[in-house]
C-alpha cells in the first residue's frame, strides 16, 4: 500500500489501483462505487449496514467452525464485523443506495470495511490484504444471496425492534378509548350522512380492531422474511461453500437476534425473486390504508371545534395557524397521513422492483431494501406518535354530542316499525324542511303517546350493544 501526501492511500482491486482516503477504511471497490453512483447522497441505511455487519460476523463464525477459516482470521473478522453492526463504523458506508442491482457495492463495501478494520485490530497496515474483502470476509458468499438475506434480516428485525410495539401501543391506546366512551350514543353517518346511533365506544372498537387485524396481517408476513438466501452463493447453486453453510448461518444469526430465521428451501426462489419483501410491502400498505380511514375520521369527528361536527375535542400539541390566534388543528393526524401517502408510494416502487427478478437474479435489491425499511421506519415513528400524542388525548364532548342526537333526522327510523316506512320517511322529510325534531313533527301530528315517543327516540334504546 502506498500513502501519498495528498492525504490519499492507494488500494487495489481485481480492475488495478484506485485513490481512497487515508483515513477510510473502505478500499477500491467502494470508491469506485462512490465515483459512479453520486445519484441522490442516501445510503443504504443504518437498518442494512446493521444486517451485513451481523451477516459476515456469523459467517466468520460458521466459516471458522467448518474448518475454512483460522481462528485468529476469525476472530478479528468478527471484531471488525461487531463494530459495523453496532453502527461504530457507518461513516465508511459512503456508496448511494442507487447502485448495481445486487447490491455487490454495499456487500463489498462492508467487505472492504471489516478487512481493514479487522487489519488494524490485528496491528497490520490498511490494504495490506492479509486479511483479504473476498477471501476471507465474503467466503463462502455472494453478493447474490447476501443481500437478500440482510433485506430479510434487517425487516424482519425491524418490524420486531419497532413496527410491531408502535402498533400494539396504538391498539392499546385504542381500546382505552373505546371502553371510556362505550356508554356515550352518538350519530352513526354512512355516505356521510346522518346514521342510527352508534356508541361512540363501538367506532372506537372499531378503530383498534383494522389496528390488531394490521398486526395480525404483518406477522404472517413476516414468515416469509425468516427465510434467508445464504448458501445459494452466485445462482442458488451453492458453488464455493460448504453444504452446510446456509443452515449454520440461520442457526447463527438466530442466536445473534433471537428471531427465527431459517434456510430458504428453495435458494432459486430466494434469489431471483424477493416476493416475501414485496409481501411485506404490500401488508404494509394495507396498514397504511387502515391508519388513513383512522386519522380522517378522528380528525373529522373534531372539526370544529364549533362549527363542524366538534364530537371530539382534540389535544393542543402546537398552536395551529400563524395568524388566527387560538386556533387548534389535528396535526398528528396530518402528520400520520401524511406518512401513510409515502408507504403507499414506496409500495408502487417496491412492486416494481419486484418485477425485476430476471433469470436467477432480482436486480432491484438496493431500492427494495431501502424502500421497505423506509416503511417500517416511517410507521412505528408515526404511529407511536399518534398514540401518544393524540389519540391518548381525545376527549369526548358529551354536551355537543347529546345536541346532536336530538337534531338527528335518522332518529325516526325509531318510529318505521309502528308508523311504516314511508310514512316515517314524510316525518324526516318536515322535520328536515322546517328545521324540526322528529319528536317536534311527531308531537305536532299526535301520531303516538308522549312515553311511546320517549322510548322509541331514545338513541339508546336505538343501539343494539355487541
């Protein structure tokens, strides 16, 4: 290795020599990746730097416990590899997220990045080589089935570590709302229009249910992302490992995470397609549709807060206009929406790369992992705001709600078994034309007893408790 004065060192590949920082501990694959990709300043992201960090940690381990590697090599590898995955070493991960389809930069990136450090562990120079990127760090890999297999592990670590507890609390924080409110009736509304009563309890069960039915969805998908690529190496062959490569590794990186990750049974599948991260998309997507018919109604319900339907009284986290002073606007709902218009965006670019499965190689890795961790990111953040931030801080305003229920046209359905349907509907309509209760228009026309009107009006008796 040669340092220059210029503050560069000269690394080399199989393509020849290439100029690296003197500092970086990455080396001439990367930096020709840098030279080629500057396409948007993202990297791969924390979640894939952790997942190939933990990826060549466990195959120094297997590789050292099949014979193929020596004990000193490993245990600096694993070091080196230990330092990536705990993040002490992400400002080596310079190469954009927009790079070749399989994402060889990145792998080779973490390559080059664990056998340099793993090099100054052991007091030996940087680009030195005797601790080699492909020999020792990627043996008995590929980029073609180390990639996929860090999508899978680093979702499916993701959705444990955050989705999956953001959207618990939120189901939670639901449930509490729906047994406080349980005993208040309000107006049900379907196309938008006046309902019979509903228990404001009842459309908050409701809401906590498309929540636990979105929890329920994404743990069967995330079966899909235990299954790991690893011992297909460059077609799904498994040329250049051992036989039992893929199997030690799920074993390992189970250890190393506490999830249940297994060998693909199918290594062709697993790396000419990413269907289980297109599923997981997918299930993602519904939950963003969930919490988008959640966020509208709650922040329908409290608009207002005196002029619209003002049934709930939203919690003042900022104040909401730069120039109507008092004013409270709905803005974690907006937030949350927000959030769920760009995972439904990430969802289109997810299932396009999907379609890029071409012979035994998907070649739209890079985006997919980004794309669908982005995802994941974006909903725990948002949804644990949500929950703790606006909908642990509704309020009911009975006063208003009561109001309401009195004013209600659909009321009179109350009255259709006694009085037949179109001579209920004529009701609603002079109730609606002269501005009136169904109990005024009723009472006016003497059509029953004071006490059967009590009863058969009562919004209470209208809802049938489940």
């Amino acid at each position: 290795m040669e340092t220059r004065t210029d503050g560069l060192r000269m690394e080399r590949d199989s393509m020849g020599e290439m100029k690296v920082p003197v500092g970086a501990l990455y080396g001439a694959q990367t930096a020709r990746a840098v030279e080629n990709f500057p396409v948007s300043g993202q990297g791969i992201g924390r979640e894939l730097i952790r997942a190939l960090g933990q990826i060549k940690l466990c195959a120094a381990r297997v590789n050292q416990q099949l014979g193929k590697l020596a004990p000193n090599l490993s245990e600096w590898i694993q070091r080196a590899a230990r330092e990536v995955a705990d993040g002490q070493l992400d400002a080596h991960f310079p190469v954009d997220v927009f790079q070749t389809g399989s994402g060889t930069s990145s792998n080779m990136n973490a390559n080059e990045v664990i056998g340099n450090r793993a090099l100054q562990l052991s007091g030996a120079p940087l680009g030195s080589r005797g601790i080699h990127p492909n020999d020792h760090v990627n043996l008995g890999q590929s980029s073609n089935d180390v990639f996929p297999s860090a999508i899978h592990l680093a979702a499916r670590t993701a959705l444990a570590e955050r989705l999956f507890p953001a959207l618990e609390r939120l189901a939670v924080a639901l449930r509490q709302k729906a047994d406080a409110f349980d005993p208040i009736v309000k107006t049900g509304r379907t196309h938008l229009q006046d309902a019979t009563p509903i228990r404001l309890g009842q459309e908050f069960s409701g809401f906590a249910s498309q929540v636990e039915h979105a929890l329920e969805r994404l743990r069967g998908a995330s079966v899909a992302l235990e299954e790991l690529a690893l011992g297909g190496t460059a077609v799904g062959t498994g040329l250049n490992t051992h036989p039992r490569f893929g199997q030690m590794m799920a074993v390992e990186l189970s250890c190393l995470t506490g999830l249940p990750f297994r060998e693909t049974k199918n290594h062709f599948e697993a790396q000419s397609s990413l269907d289980g991260a297109v599923q997981a998309s997918a299930t993602l997507r519904t939950l963003a549709v969930s919490l988008i018919k959640i966020g509208n109604d709650l922040r329908w319900l409290g608009s207002g807060p005196r002029l619209g339907l003002g049934e709930l009284l939203i919690p003042a986290v900022q104040p909401g206009s730069s120039i109507m002073p008092g004013k409270v606007n709905p803005v974690m709902a907006e937030s949350l929406l927000m959030v769920c218009a760009q995972v439904i965006g990430l969802d289109a670019a997810i299932a396009l790369g999907g379609l890029q499965g071409n012979f035994q190689l998907n070649t739209m890795m890079p985006l997919i992992g980004h794309d669908l961790l982005t995802q994941i990111r974006l909903l725990a953040s948002s949804t644990r705001l949500f929950a703790d931030r606006f909908v642990s801080g509704l309020q009911a305003d009975e006063t208003r709600i009561r109001a309401q229920n009195e004013r209600s046209l659909a009321l009179v359905t109350g009255l259709a078994p006694l009085l037949g349907y179109d001579r209920a509907a004529d009701l609603a309509k002079e109730a609606h034309a002269t501005g009136k209760t169904i109990r005024e228009v009723a009472r006016a026309h003497n059509l029953l007893p004071e006490a059967d009107l009590d009863r058969l009006l009562d919004p209470a008796l209208q809802v049938i408790a489940k």
